[in-house]
C-alpha cells in the first residue's frame, strides 16, 4: 500500500511540473495576443 501512495505522489509531483511547463507558454502567447488586440485598437481609435 505504501508503495502504490508513494507512486501516486510521484505521478501527482510529475503533472503539476507538466502542467506548469503547459501553463507558462499559453500565458506568455495569451499576454502578447491580448497586448497586441489592446495596441491595435488604440492605434485605430
């Protein structure tokens, strides 16, 4: 038992690193779309 709760805390550790490796980029890319969006209509207005 103690086994299966120590691998499910690895595989639990290893997803938040996966996901936060995910995260980072897709809020880096959101960032510069939404800047961009936000220039452009200040620029055209």
């Amino acid at each position: 038992m103690k086994t299966l709760i120590d691998g499910t805390r690895g595989v639990s550790l290893f997803l938040q690193l996966n996901m936060d490796r995910f995260l980072v980029p897709l809020l880096i890319v959101a960032a510069l779309f939404l800047g961009g969006m936000i220039f452009s209509y200040t620029a055209e207005y």
